[in-house]
C-alpha cells in the first residue's frame, strides 16, 4: 500500500560478480522475489543552462522522444507493471507520466525518489510498496550507484532515458540483484 500524501511529507526525505541474463518482459516470475525497473529520467538538457528551480527543469524535445520510444517498446511488449513510482522533480514525472499514459498505469509520487538514494533507502521504499514487478523513475548519480551495488559490482552507468531490469532476491543487498537487461535510449531512436 502507498503511503498517503501526509506521511510522504512527514518521512525525512563490494564488488562481486555482474549476473547477466536475457529474459523477456512477461517472462513469469519463479527464481526470484520481484522484477525491479530503474528508469532513469529522460534528456532534459544542460542543467547550467537553466535558470530556475533543478526541480522545475523539464525534459527536452530529445527528452520527451526518448520517453515516447521508451514507452511504446514497453506497450508494444505488453509491459505491465503493479507499480510506476517517480521522483517528483518535474523531469521524472514528466517521463513517469510518457510510459505511463501508454502502458495505461497510473503514476505515483514518492520524494524518496529525489533525494540521496542508496540500499537501504530502496529497502525501505520496496518494504512500503508491495507489488512484484516494480518501475522506479528518478535520477542520476543515484540510479547508476543503485544499479551496480544491485549487480554487484560498484557503478553501473544509467544513462538519460535508459531502462534495467533487476531480478531482486530478499533481502535487498548487495549483489541480490541479477540484470536481465538494460535498454539504452539510443537503441530505441528511430
């Protein structure tokens, strides 16, 4: 269950070896707890070039291109996920919102999603949220740092617009994650 919008405002906001497996998107779920999906927010240009609130900061005509290809991929493999959970920086959203009109999930907010993030802040997030098949939109350089101490393996970089897919064993942990795969957004250009 999502926690309401009151106790949203009131929450203070090693290397081993990378496992790397192909799986398809509908594959069901039978050696592991829950598919969890990083995507990172899509291009919303040079952040010193913009003069208001970094929360305000919108995707790009190229940003909004790459959630549209993003999504229709999704929608086109009948992706459906339990949850699409964004950061509220309008960037996110503004992607959250792109996949999820088209694969027709309705998005939540959780500021978790903006701020610092590591292992045990997405413990907590996934211990909150419920679901087996779960979309996380937020940023960098939490995203890269999330995705390779779930693979286990430092960093794994996230580029603007890229999706990967984690197969999660509980507890979360370094390394408890398994990646299926991660579709950058240059594969999807037309």
């Amino acid at each position: 269950m999502l926690p309401t919008a009151a106790e949203q405002a009131a929450r203070p906001t090693r290397p081993a070896r990378i496992r790397i497996a192909s799986h398809n998107l509908g594959n069901p779920m039978s050696d592991h707890d829950l598919e969890l999906y990083l995507l990172r927010h899509a291009h919303a240009g040079d952040p010193t070039e913009w003069a208001g609130d970094d929360d305000l900061r919108p995707l790009s005509r190229k940003g909004r291109r790459q959630a549209q290809q993003m999504a229709e991929m999704l929608s086109a493999r009948g992706f459906a996920p339990d949850l699409l959970l964004s950061s509220p920086r309008l960037r996110a959203r503004q992607t959250a919102e792109i996949v999820g009109a088209e694969i027709g999930v309705k998005v939540a907010i959780d500021d978790r999603l903006a701020a610092p993030l590591d292992l045990d802040d997405l413990s907590q997030i996934l211990d909150d949220l419920g679901g087996q098949r779960i979309v996380l939109v937020g940023h960098d350089p939490d995203f890269s740092e999330l995705a390779g101490a779930l693979a286990g393996c430092g960093r794994l970089e996230m580029r603007k617009g890229a999706l990967a897919r984690f197969d999660i064993e509980l507890p979360l942990g370094p390394g408890s994650g398994t990646l299926r795969w991660l579709v950058p957004p240059d594969l999807l250009a037309d």
